[in-house]
C-alpha cells in the first residue's frame, strides 16, 4: 500500500516546507508568514525503494470566523484521508493555546499521530521539545525542515508502521510509471471570477477553499478523480492580475504557478466574468494559452441574473473580440448555481481527442491534394509552389508537416486558408493547429555542369548556326 500522510498544524510552523523536503520538489509556495497555504495539497514522496503520499494543508486558525473556517474545514477533511498524521509545532515559538486544542481533536481520533517539532537548528533539540510532552503523544520527533536535518530519520519512524509499502520499482527493474493517463484540465482567469467555486461544482465537493474576496487561491491544486470511467486532473490556479498590479513576492510567485500549469496541461478553460466582460487581461492570458498550444475553451461565469440586454452585449463583445479565434468554444454556465457547467465535460473530451488526433500520412495527403484541387497555390513570380505529401508531427497542438518546394514562397494569407481547411477537413473542435513547412534541397544547387568534347563541339556548332 502507499500510505497517506497528512501535515496538520497551526499556521506558519513548517507544514509547506516539510512537503517540498518529503517530496522532493518545490510545488508548495513557502513564505515567512502565516496563512500562505489554505488548499490542501498532495504529493508523492520516496523513502529508499517505497513510495508514500505527503498531504500539506492549511493552518488550522485561531479564529473562528473569515477564511480561517473553511481552511480549518479542508484540514480536517485531509486528517480524515490519511492513514496518519504529522502534528507540526514551532520549537521556536513554543507550547500555544491553538495547539493544545489541535492535540486535543487529534487524540480522539482512531489513527497512529506523530508530534513533530519543527524549526529546532541553532537550538537544543531536548529543550525544544520539553514543553510539547505535555501533549501526551507518544511520539516526539525534532527536526529541521528548512535545512533537511532529522528529516529522513523522522519519516523512517512514521513508516514503519506500514510495513507492505507499495515498490518504486517494477519487477523489471524500472521506475513505476505514475502517468495515470488522466485528461489534464486547468482553470485559468483573472482573481474572483470564480475560479475555485467551477472546479467544486465539477467534482461535486468542497475540494477548494471558496470565500468572497480576490486572491483566496494563491498555489496551484491538482485535483484527479474519475467520471464516467474516465480519469481527469482538475488544475485550480491564482487569479492571474495584471503586471502593473501585482506587487508582493507571493502573488508574483502565484502567477508563475498558474502559466506552469498551463504548460502541464493539455485542456485549458478560461473563466471570464460575465458582469465585466471580456477584458484585455482575458485577451493577454488567451494569447498565452494559443502560444502554449493548448486546447482551449471559455466559459462565461456569472450569467444568472443579467438581463437579456447586457447578455446581448456581452455575446457582440465576445464575437468581435475573438475574431482571431473563431475555433474557441463559449460557454454561459453560472458555477455557483451549476447552470451549463455538465456541457463542459463534452467541450473538455472533444478538445482533448481533437488535440491528440491521430491520421495516417496517406490519409493527411489525400486531404491536401483535395485541397490544393480546389485552390492551388498562388504564383509567385515565374513560379508557384508545389506541395507535395503531408504527415502527422505532433499533438497538443496538432501539427501538421507539409514538404513540396519553394514553400518559404507561399504568402501568409494562403497558410491561413490552409488551416481552415485542414482544420475543416479534420474536425476539430477547441485546439489551435500548426503547420510546418519544408522545402527540398535541390541536388544540383552549386555545382557546375561540365560538358564532355561531344557536347561542347555540338554547343559551338549551334551558335555557328545560330549567328548565321
């Protein structure tokens, strides 16, 4: 089995620092202050030659009220996930109040809980932890997670309770392949429209951490799940502001986590407000996703409540402001209430089999040559271009490879008609499609022809000939 951790703890105490440190990576934001993680997060770790998974959360408040509710509510909900807990304290800090009520809920419940006693380097480890075996755990554990120190020794402890962990290698010798094959999904678009409140009407669940102010999500959270014997990844990312805008070091960070998950997925949806409209930021982070070259789609958030005017003016915006790409699919859906969003998972799977279409070079050339029948390409001077065969080149986004000669000739315009028919021809819904062209080396390019004896006292006798 592959057990499931949970990191539970008040604010600002290590939790995301220790998850980078047991997953090796750097997908948990960490800053100096509290509050910074309010999503709970998973990731895989490896200790030797088993795998195990490391849940970070938010920090359970001290308050009762605000944002603090649904973050306490997120961590309870990963407690009652894992297969055991980490309680993290600040050795620094010292023995608090939020933490003997945290020790408290954690006693009730029926599963093995760890103390562990973060931040104790340029310290004295016994005397770190003298006032947190007033907790009654069992077991106290230091450590030093921004520097690694008693890291690997802690986690040994914790898993030894488990001992048929799942390999990280197969019978063969290699790796165990974790690429679930799911349809990567990533929910793009600017703070507040309603980002976060669409990735849990999807699931169904309060997965993310929904409250009525800009900014609540500040990391990238990676959701899978299945539907309809189909494997998913919801990516729910920070609202993306303008560049003018953003001043603090973590929402620049932020930013930089949501273009990544663009890149790692394959299907991106970009939450525009209705009540706003399609802005220019809309438009910038639109641009950014057609040069990543991922499908696309829109969905318009919001769009209960308006009157029939403002949604006349908003289909006109939409319309003129999207001329560039007429291929993106729109959808009005209102996440809070659920309307329209069941049709974005038929938008999602028609994006995704178009961007990871597959057709034969046979097939890919007949579709050309019925294409250059009815509008060949245009002259060139003495010249025109001729197109020979074309074939597959890649996937998300579709390329297409098309060879013939002179083709650095053919006019933009023409390149255009090209994809639009190419992407008539195919079918295919919600994707951007490139294509490549090449053109072959003439053999004979720089090389002098040199005429044999014969040939040249036949030259020599036609222009005799000739002067006559």
């Amino acid at each position: 089995m592959k057990p499931v951790i949970a990191l539970v703890g008040r604010p600002n105490v290590g939790k995301s620092t220790l998850f980078n440190r047991l997953t090796r990576t750097r997908d948990a934001l960490v800053a100096d202050f509290p509050g910074l993680t309010r999503d709970r997060k998973y990731g895989d770790g490896r200790l030797g030659d088993y795998l195990y998974t490391v849940v970070d959360t938010g920090g359970i408040g001290e308050n009762d009220d605000g944002i603090d509710v649904p973050m306490t509510e997120q961590s309870l909900t990963a407690v009652g996930e894992a297969d055991l807990v980490l309680f993290m304290v600040d050795g620094r800090a010292g023995l608090t109040a939020a933490d003997e009520q945290i020790a408290a809920e954690l006693r009730k419940l029926p599963k093995p809980t760890y103390l562990v006693v973060n931040k104790t380097d340029g310290i004295d480890p016994d005397t770190a932890m003298a006032d947190f075996y007033t907790l009654g755990m069992t077991e106290v554990l230091p450590i030093a997670a921004a520097h690694g120190r008693g890291v690997r020794s802690m986690i040994e402890d914790v898993l030894e309770a488990f001992p048929d962990l799942e390999p990280y290698y197969d019978e063969d010798g290699e790796p165990v392949d974790t690429n679930d094959g799911s349809i990567r999904v990533a929910v793009l678009g600017r703070p507040n429209v309603g980002k976060s409140t669409l990735i849990n009407r999807m699931l169904g669940e309060e997965r993310v951490v929904v409250f009525d102010h800009a900014g609540t999500t500040r990391d990238s959270i990676e959701v899978p799940f299945e539907r309809m014997d189909k494997k998913y990844t919801l990516i729910d990312t920070a609202g993306v502001r303008r560049r003018g805008k953003v001043f603090e070091m973590v929402e620049k960070f932020s930013v930089i986590k949501a273009l990544q998950a663009v890149e790692a997925a394959q299907v991106v949806v970009i939450v525009i407000d209705a009540r706003e409209g399609i802005t220019d930021q809309d438009l910038h982070l639109l641009g950014y996703v057609l040069d990543s070259g991922r499908a696309l789609m829109i969905a318009v958030n919001k769009w209960d409540g308006l009157d029939a005017d403002h949604k006349e003016r908003v289909r006109i915006e939409l319309g003129r402001r999207l001329e560039f790409a007429p291929w993106v699919k729109i959808k009005f859906i209102s996440a809070l209430h659920g309307t329209g969003v069941g049709d974005l998972w038929g938008m999602v799977e028609k994006a995704w089999d178009s961007a990871f279409i597959k057709i034969g070079t046979n097939e890919m050339t007949r579709i050309m040559e019925s294409i250059l029948a009815g509008h060949p390409p245009p002259r060139n001077g003495r010249f025109r271009a001729k197109l020979r065969y074309a074939h597959m080149g890649g996937n998300n986004p579709p390329t297409i490879v098309l060879h013939g000669n002179r083709t650095e000739a053919l006019p933009n315009s023409y390149k255009r008609f090209l994809e639009n028919r190419f992407r008539e021809a195919l079918k295919l819904e919600g994707t951007p499609i490139r294509l490549e062209f090449k053109s072959g080396s003439n053999p004979y390019e720089g090389k002098k022809n040199v005429l044999t004896d014969r040939q040249a006292h036949k030259r020599r006798r036609m222009i005799k000939r000739m002067k006559k």
